[in-house]
C-alpha cells in the first residue's frame, strides 16, 4: 500500500492530453505502450488489443493507468509525455511540458528511479539541513529539484530558487522587501555577525549579479542551459546555507 496515490482528477487530466483526438496518440500506439509495461512489471492490462473495449482512447488510457501501482503510473506518465511519436514543435508539447511539470511537483516522492543528475548532491543536502527551520524556503528548494531531476531546465525552476532565496532573506533579516533590496541589509548583517569586509563584498556582489541575472536574462528566455541551471541551483543552495548558519 503507498503512502499516497495520483489522484483519478490527474490520471484524466493526463489521459485527455495524451490521447487527446487530434494532438495526442493514437489507439495502436496506446496499447503498444501499455503491453510494454504490463509485459514489463507483470500486470494485467484492461485493454490489450485494438480497436478498444472502451468508448475511446480516453477512457481506454485511463483504465489501463488504473492497473498499475502510483510509482509505475508516475512512469507512465512520465515517458508518455516524451513519447517517440511526438514530433519535435509539436502543438501539444508546451502542455504536455507543463503535465510533466506537474507530475514531478505533485507526485515526486513516487518516481521509481530517483537518480541524481550533476548537482552537487552533499551541497543540496546540507542546504536541506539547514532550512528546516524555514518551511516555505525548503518547499521551494525541494520544487526546484523535482523539476532539476525531470530535466525540465526552464524559467520557472529558476523562479522557484529565486522565490526561496527571497523568502529565506524576508524571514532571516524580518521585513518584506524584495530580493535586490536585501542585498546591502544581508552585507550588514554578516558583518554584524564577523565577516570579513572582503567576504561581505564578494557576496554582496555576488547576490546583486544574482538578482540580476534573474531579471534581465531569466525572465525573457524559457528554455535554458542545463550547465547555468545546474551553477545557479548550486550559487543558491550556497547563499542559503551561508545565510542561515552566519545569519539565522
């Protein structure tokens, strides 16, 4: 018995895009993906021939979900949305990215294979140490790895990272004010607590061509390098160990 189950809400969310009559896949198609995994994790499928014992493709899709386990459905999920029938610019590939999204944020904790893509994984876990005690920063940190781990490299991971960094800076120094403001606030602080003037310059310059970065080039620009993804999920994981153990 798993802890928890994907919803049937979300099993016909994905069904009604991945079936879908005009974008999605077709019957034929749908049975040799669903016979894989039934062959593969020995479970007995609903529907394993076409023309389907069901009144579409639709509910022919989600019925056959429905017979496997949560982790195994995630998976499903998971490589039907990249599915090798879909072509590259296809019109359902922006919603199938977000479906995808989505089943890693809602749904992460059932991913059958959990391996870790290039961050550098103690960094990320210390950083997950040290903000336990500011929930709303590690719900975004934990956000941004799902998507990380799906290798969904667009702005709104950056976004999620940015968002916590802000919302760990607004709880740490006590005020509401946005990210770029906090920079000399931040500086004044770790000096309060003893750094070194040259320490508190270097990362006050740092933050600045963070926010920066975030603002001027992020936030026109979807799809990024997986290389700067990776250097500014492991930069912010950095400053928020940093401000937590000098300034928390």
């Amino acid at each position: 018995m798993f802890l928890e189950d994907i919803p049937i809400t979300f099993l016909d969310k994905a069904a009604a895009l991945l079936a879908d009559t005009n974008s999605g896949l077709t019957g034929p198609q749908i049975v040799r993906a669903i016979n894989s995994y039934g062959d593969m994790w020995h479970v007995r499928v609903p529907h394993p021939t076409y023309p389907f014992e069901a009144p579409n493709k639709r509910t022919a899709l989600i019925e056959s979900l429905q017979a496997f386990s949560p982790p195994q459905q995630f998976q499903i999920i998971e490589e039907l949305c990249e599915h090798h029938s879909f072509t590259v610019g296809s019109s359902s590939g922006g919603e199938r990215k977000k479906l995808r999204a989505e089943l890693f944020t809602r749904f992460g904790s059932l991913r059958l294979n959990k391996e870790v893509k290039e961050l550098d994984v103690p960094l990320i876990e210390e950083t997950r140490h040290w903000l336990h005690g500011y929930p709303k920063s590690l719900e975004k940190l934990e956000q941004a790895k799902l998507k990380y781990d799906a290798g969904i490299f667009q702005r709104n991971l950056l976004d999620d990272l940015r968002l916590g960094l802000e919302l760990l800076l607004k709880s740490v120094l006590e005020n509401t004010k946005s990210l770029e403001n906090q920079v000399p606030l931040i500086g004044a602080k770790l000096k309060e607590r003893g750094a070194s003037a040259q320490f508190t310059n270097m990362f006050q310059k740092l933050l600045d061509l963070y926010g920066k970065y975030q603002n001027e080039y992020v936030k026109h620009d979807d799809n990024l390098p997986e290389e700067e993804v990776e250097f500014i999920f492991e930069l912010t994981a950095s400053f928020m160990k940093h401000i937590v153990r000098v300034a928390g």
